[in-house]
C-alpha cells in the first residue's frame, strides 16, 4: 500500500527493517544505509565517511567554504546568505514559521517541521498507549516493553536499544573527539553535542517554557524542565519501581543496581557509572577549571558550582521551602533545611550513633572518631576537619570581617557570629534548658550549662588530667602548659593566653579614653562612695 503525506505526495518505497516510507528508489537505497551501518563516501579532506554522498557534500562545505556573510551583531560568519538570515532571528527575535495546529513559533523551518510531528502520533504502542510520529520510533519504544537491546558495543558488551546509541557509547572508548568547536576549540565525539555546545557561545534559547517563560537550547531540556510543573515521572526503574523526570537519571539510577562502571580514569584507575562524572573527576588530576565567572573571574570545574556561585552575585535564591517560605540559591540546601521541619535525621554515625540531617555533617562528624584534618591553612600549617572552619581561620590572617551587624556596624569574620550578635540586639535566646528554663544566645552556651546539672565535664586536659564541661575552657587552660599567648598586643607586643586579657590590657595601658559601648547592650552601673 502507497504511503501518502499531508503535501499530496506519494511515498511508495518503503524499508522493510523500520517502516519508514520514501518517495523514490534511491532515497530508500541511501535510508537502508543507517541500517546497514555501510558509509561507502569519504570526505577528501579529513577521510570521514557517510552513508550518502550528500551528507558528504554538506560535510566538505563546513571545511571548505569561505564564510562571506558576516552577523552585524555579534561578528559571526556563515558560507550562505540563508544561514545568516536564519541566525539574524536569534538576534531580533523573529519567529516566523508557526505550527499549524497550536501556534507556536520558530526561528526556523525545521524546528518547526520537527515541532509539528508532536500533533501527528498516528502509531500507538498497544502495551502502554504512547503514541508516536512514525513506526520506527515505536518500533525503538517497544525494544523498552521487551529489554531487547540488539546492539553491542565490541570493547565493553554493553548493550543499546538503538544503533546510534551504540556508535556513541563506543567512541568513549576509541577516544575519537572528530567535531571541533571553532569558536573555543572544544571536541566532541558526535555533532549534536557539538551544536549543542555552540549554542552557548551564541546565547542561543530557542525553546521556552509555557508555564514560566524559562528559555532553553535544546528543546529536550525545555520538555525536562516542565515535567517540573507537571509532576511527571514517564521513566521507571524496573528493579525497584522509582520513577524519574528524564531517562538520563533512569539510566544512572539503573547502575547502582547493575553495579556496571564502565568509565575508568587513565591516570589513578578509579572507575565511573557516568562519563559526565569521570571527566569531572579528571579535572583532579589536570586542575582544569573551564568555568568561568564573567563578574569575578573565578573558575570552576564543574557548571552546577558556577551556576551556584553565580547566585551569591545575582542574590537569586530560586529554591523556596513550603513550609516556612525561607529561599535557597541551591536545591540541596533546600533539602536539608527542609529536615528542620521534619525532624528526619538519616545519616547515622557506625562508631556513636550520633544522627544528622546532612550528609556532610556525618562526614566532619566522623573527623572527631578518626582525627582526621585534612584542610591545612597555607600561612601557619594549622589543620582542620572541615573546609567552613579553615576558610574563617583564614580571615585571622587577612583580617577579613564581611559580616556587617546592620544595627550597630560591628564587623565580623563569620557568618554564625554575626547572627549571635544580632540577637544581643533583638533579644531573641532560642536555645532553653529542658532542667531549669534558663534561655541562651548561643547552642554551645545551652550545652555547656546544661552540664552544670549532670557535672559532666567531657574535656581532659592530656598534661595534667584536668577535666572541664567546654572545649573553649580546656584549650584556654592548654595555654598554660604550652606557654602558647597567640593574642598580641599591637602597641607593646606583650602577649596573652586569652582574648578578653589583652581587651582589658589595651583599654587599661594604651587608652584614657572609655571603650565603645553597643547602645543596645545594657551595662550594669555602679555607685561608688568615696570616703
């Protein structure tokens, strides 16, 4: 039976492997050739091959046409006057191809075309009912329903639903990178990565999110983002049912089943479920941080930490608790926050059992059974069982004070102080002692209060076995047996063990003048009679 399209035409050739129809003989005899996988055209230039001379042809234009057609906006040029009317849209934003059916508009005409396939599903998959434009789709789909995966990568065996699927996987392994961004160089093992990336330099968002006006480069990622608003979750582990927005996760997710890691790093070994997360890891090894902040210039080697970073000068906090209304720049912080609420604690300590809402809290926590410090502060070798506290420990050297009290103008180099402060002048004490109801600014002052009623004092001093219920005490009281006096006086340079010391030295020998006060702290007065 002749197949006929919308236009009237006549499609009477048809390819007995897919389905798909074809107007002429020769169409189908090249169409046959993605089956076959043959690729009897070689580009002189670079030795490429293709399935049809024309894709040859189109492939020899890009090395060797000149580029006559200049953009007048951004300086990009095109070998045809066509492509550089096509690009100008970008620029002014003209749409003028418009789907027939919704509406919709497009930079171009095969956007659109590929758009317009979305209304015509004439082919329904009978185990599930998703439809879709052609008989070679579905006959991919159905390989999901059966698990046939016809197609073997030779270096590994892993197995593909689709040929093109294989190709791709392959040339993870051979290496082979043939698609060269001209803009920055970067290679790429298939050409749909490569447009993709290009789209990046040209700022290029052609698909735009109906419910929140949110553009995308790749219309793919457009149909991700909305699931977001739908709820929808199509893709669906087999071995535990957990269902996700995108086949990339699925795909992910399936590897902690099948425990395959087939991505190995050449320089230590260590093996990857992802590529993604292997070239990520190589960057340990190369220090390449290609991301780049174009308001402060720091670099990155992941996107996702620029994206995140970005944030801090934009102040967009897009991820919003339900519960409380409190933002968050980063979807994990969300998360984490959001155990405040529930009290949930999943992350349990093997060693004391002690519970945490944050992965990375168990991770410091376990610091304190192990000892271990791994960040060592550059200027004086100390080290420190987190990142936060040698960051701030670097300020003592720089000192750097960014946290501004907006009430009194106190500077301070951590953030966890300055809010302290703040409640001196709100008067906020939101940590109560369960025993007596005394209230407290600060957690660490609860905890060491609370002490006071069981006499525990879990501090020793490794010297002289002196025991004490604060951390602060015991390593004030170290100073005397190591003479340490790390508080010096800039007038005199005498040294103290403790900081308060050296505030009553400086007002006492180097001041006559009465030291500045917080108006909002009330200081106790005294009346004294002289006789």
């Amino acid at each position: 039976m002749n197949k006929r399209v919308d236009s009237g035409e006549v499609k009477p050739f048809v390819c007995k492997t897919c389905g798909k129809a074809l107007s002429c003989e020769g169409k189908l005899q090249a169409h046959e050739k993605v089956h076959s996988g043959e690729k009897p055209f070689l580009g002189e230039i670079c030795g490429k091959a293709f399935s049809g001379g024309g894709s040859r042809t189109r492939h020899e234009r890009t090395q060797t046409s000149e580029k006559r057609f200049i953009c007048k906006t951004c300086g990009k040029a095109f070998p045809k006057k066509c492509k550089l009317r096509a690009h100008a849209r970008v620029h002014t934003g003209d749409k003028p191809f418009v789907c027939s059916s919704c509406g919709k508009a497009f930079f171009n005409r095969c956007l659109r075309n590929r758009h317009e396939k979305i209304h015509d599903k004439t082919f329904i998959c009978e185990t599930c009912g998703k439809a879709y434009p052609s008989k070679s789709k579905l006959r991919v789909h159905a390989k999901v329903h059966t698990g046939e995966k016809p197609f073997v990568c030779a270096s590994c065996g892993k197995a593909f639903y689709e040929r093109w699927s294989r190709n791709k996987h392959e040339m993870t392994h051979n290496g082979e990178k043939p698609f060269i961004c001209e803009t920055c160089g970067k290679a790429f093992s298939i050409a749909s990565n490569l447009n993709r990336h290009e789209k990046i330099h040209k700022n290029e968002k052609p698909f735009v999110c109906q419910t929140c006006g949110k553009a995308f480069s790749e219309q793919s990622n457009q149909n991700v983002h909305e699931r977001m608003h739908t709820g929808e979750k199509p893709f669906v582990c087999e071995t535990c049912s957990k269902a996700f927005s995108n086949a990339s996760n699925l795909r992910r997710h399936e590897r902690i089943h099948s425990g395959n890691r087939p991505f190995i790093c050449k320089t230590c070994g260590k093996a990857f479920s992802q590529l993604c997360v292997l070239n990520v890891h190589e960057r340990m090894h190369t220090g390449d941080k290609p991301f780049v902040c174009v308001t402060c210039d720091k670099a990155f080697s992941q996107s996702w930490h620029l994206k995140v970073h970005e944030r801090t000068h934009t102040g967009d906090k897009p991820f919003v608790c339900e519960t409380c209304g409190k933002a968050f720049s980063e979807s994990g912080y969300l998360k984490v926050h959001g155990r405040t609420h529930t009290g949930e604690k999943p992350f349990v300590c093997e060693t004391c059992g002690a519970n945490f809402s944050a992965r990375h809290s168990l991770i410091t926590h376990i610091r304190l059974h192990t000892g271990e410090k791994p960040f060592i502060c550059g200027s004086c070798g100390k080290a420190f069982s987190n990142q936060g506290n040698l960051h701030a420990h670097k300020r003592i050297h720089s000192n750097e004070k960014p946290f501004v009290c907006e009430t009194c103008g106190k500077a301070f180099s951590e953030k966890c102080n300055l809010k302290v402060h703040e409640r001196r002048h709100t008067g906020e004490k939101p940590f109560v002692c369960e025993t007596c109801g005394k209230a407290f600014f600060v957690k660490g002052h609860l905890q060491r209060h609370e002490r006071t009623h069981t006499n525990e004092k879990p501090f020793v001093c490794q010297t002289c076995s002196k025991a004490f219920s604060g951390k602060c005490a015991l390593k004030v009281h170290e100073r005397i047996h190591t003479g340490d006096k790390p508080f010096i006086c800039e007038t005199c340079g005498k040294g103290f063990n403790v900081g308060g010391n050296l505030k009553k030295h400086e007002r006492k020998m180097h001041t006559i003048e009465k030291p500045l006060a917080c108006p909002f702290v009330v200081v106790k007065s005294f009346q004294i009679n002289i006789i």
